[in-house]
C-alpha cells in the first residue's frame, strides 16, 4: 500500500468509527443523556445522521483536493440521476404494488413517517456505507473488495438488531441485514460505481414497507418475500445489463484519483 492509499485508508476508517459514536456524542456530552432522550425521536436520528453525512462530505471533500466535482465523484453522485431514479422505481415497482396487495395502504402515515423509514435510510446507509466507506476503500486506497464489504455489512447488520425480539431471530435478522449489505454493493459496483441505483432503490424498497400496513422485520414473511425477491431479481438484471454495455464501450469499471 503507497502512502496515499494509506492516508485514504485512515481518514475513511477513522471517520467510519467516529460516526458509530456520535449519538452518544450529543447524549453524554452536548446534551446530556436525560435531555437528549427527551428530544424528538425523529429529530435525534436526523441530528445524528446529519452529523454523519455531514463529515462523510467533508473528509472526502479533502480527499478530493476541495473540488466538488471530484467529491461527488468518489462517492459515485456525480452521473446519471435520471436513469438511475428510472429503472429504481422500475424495480422496486413488484414491491410497492406486492405490499399493497398483501397489506393495503396505511391511511395513517405521515409525511414524517415516509421521509424517516422510507426515503432517510436509502441515502443514510448508502452513501455512508457504500458510497463513503466501501466505494472509497475499494477504488481508490485499493483495498480488496472482501474486506471493506463484510466489515460495512456486518456493521450494518448489527444496525438492525433492534429488529429482532429473541436470539433465534437476531439470526436470521443479521444474515438477512448482511447480504442485504453486500448484495447493495454489487448493485453499485455493476452500475459504474453510481450510487443513485441504490439509493433510490432502497429508498422505494424502504417506502414500499412504511405506505403499507405491513409490521415485521427486515426478514419479512414468505409472500412479502416473493414480492421483494421480483424486485430483487429485476434489480440484479437492471445492473447485470448496465455492466454489460459499460464493457462493451470499453467504459472502465474503476476510477482513479486524479
């Protein structure tokens, strides 16, 4: 490893850890533990992950020599909006109509609601963890793609935890959370490193569930499972074939720091 993929390497790491401490950042120091918990619920995840976006953004700004081109190009924002908003919905479209077949739509759903369990966590979770920590990693401090994917996705995993209400199904919901992860990255990956595919799509995937009156975890049941799976497999169709046409106009996959 040369001395800037290791300088990459620390920055992206350390800046990953310092996220993971940040609610008890505002809990213990600028809040107090008492005071923070008496905050709005909606207003402490969005305090705490704004937090989080907002040094992602900076550190890789430094990375990219404080040019807003280059930034939103290593966290793979920087192309192709409006097709990727396009074929995500396509995608999640089996979902969002499977939830409403099986669930009917939640008449008390707020706009909160939506934004906070639906759209929130699409661009949360992807540019932290794909976009900022793996994406980075990989592509630009060289790292092999193994290490940085099962590190995020495990950690993302056990970011879902709270989902399950005895051992056995923190099991299940851990494995689930972790392919989830990885299964993302590809997704990534194999649209040329635009993290718009997967953003979007998790943000429909994510919504599907919270305008429905569906009440589960992650796991989901086996007809959910079906709907979601449609969308899985057309989502993996969508990025096989975009992979496919970058190859054949001889579009590099990969991205080097300028």
């Amino acid at each position: 490893m040369d001395k800037k993929s290791a300088i990459i390497s620390i920055l992206v790491v350390a800046t990953f850890v310092v996220t993971l401490f940040i609610p008890k950042f505002y809990a213990y120091i600028i809040y107090g533990k008492a005071n923070f918990n008496a905050l709005p619920f909606y207003f402490r995840i969005l305090l705490c992950h704004g937090t989080s976006l907002l040094l992602c953004f900076l550190v890789t700004f430094y990375l990219a020599s404080f040019s807003f081109k280059k930034m939103l190009e290593m966290l793979g924002l920087n192309k192709g909006i409006g097709i990727a908003f396009i074929l995500a919905l396509f995608a999640a479209l089996p979902q969002i109509l499977g939830m409403q077949y099986l669930h009917g739509f939640n008449k008390e759903v707020s706009f909160a609601d939506v934004w906070i369990n639906g759209i929130h966590p699409g661009y949360n979770e992807e540019i932290v963890f794909r976009g900022f920590v793996i994406g980075i990693l990989v592509r630009y401090a060289k790292w092999p793609a193994i290490i940085p994917i099962v590190l995020s996705s495990l950690l993302f995993a056990m970011g879902h935890l709270y989902q399950a209400n005895n051992f056995p199904e923190s099991i299940v919901v851990f494995c689930t959370a972790f392919g989830v992860g990885a299964g993302f990255y590809m997704f990534y990956k194999y649209t040329n490193w635009n993290l718009w595919f997967p953003l979007f799509l998790h943000s429909f995937m994510d919504t599907a569930s919270t305008i429905s009156n569906w009440h589960g975890n992650i796991t989901m049941s086996f007809q959910d499972n079906i709907f979601r799976g449609a969308t899985i497999i057309l989502a993996i169709y969508l990025s096989y074939r975009i992979y496919k046409k970058e190859k054949m106009n001889n579009i590099p996959l990969k991205q080097e720091v300028v």
